[in-house]
C-alpha cells in the first residue's frame, strides 16, 4: 500500500524537528516522491550518509510503502 504524502511528511518532520522540509508527489500516486531537506543534521556529512540518515528516519519505509524518493539534502547555507 503507498504511503501517502502526510505521512511522508510527518517521519521526515519526526526525524529531522529542525529541518526545512519540502515534499512533492510527482506522479500523483503516493508512491513517487521528491523531498527537499535542509538539515543542521546535514553540516559536514558526505551526502551519501545524509541520505541514509533520511532512510534510517523512514523506519524501513523506504522500498515498501515508499516506492521512489528522489532526495535533495543540505545543511542550512
């Protein structure tokens, strides 16, 4: 079953309190995803490793529920 977008949200919110967070469906079937993430969390960690701290927040999620999610992380400029 897709995970719908609020839900998305709402772990990312969870895992990431201070972040700036920008989640987009696009193809409008709750299973294709783009998040923006702009992150403290994020400041001086190899993009590789900030993307699986975004994997570690969705609990599992990611390649069950959550079938694609483009991801776009940063630290706060």
């Amino acid at each position: 079953m897709p995970m719908p977008i609020h839900e998305l949200e709402a772990a990312l919110r969870e895992g990431f309190p201070d972040a700036e967070i920008q989640v987009e469906d696009l193809a409008g079937d709750n299973d294709h995803y783009r998040a923006k993430i702009v992150s403290a969390a994020f400041a001086g960690v190899p993009r590789v490793k900030q993307h699986q701290l975004v994997y570690a927040a969705l609990k599992g999620k990611m390649g069950g529920e959550l079938h694609a999610l483009a991801l776009e992380t940063s630290a706060p400029a």
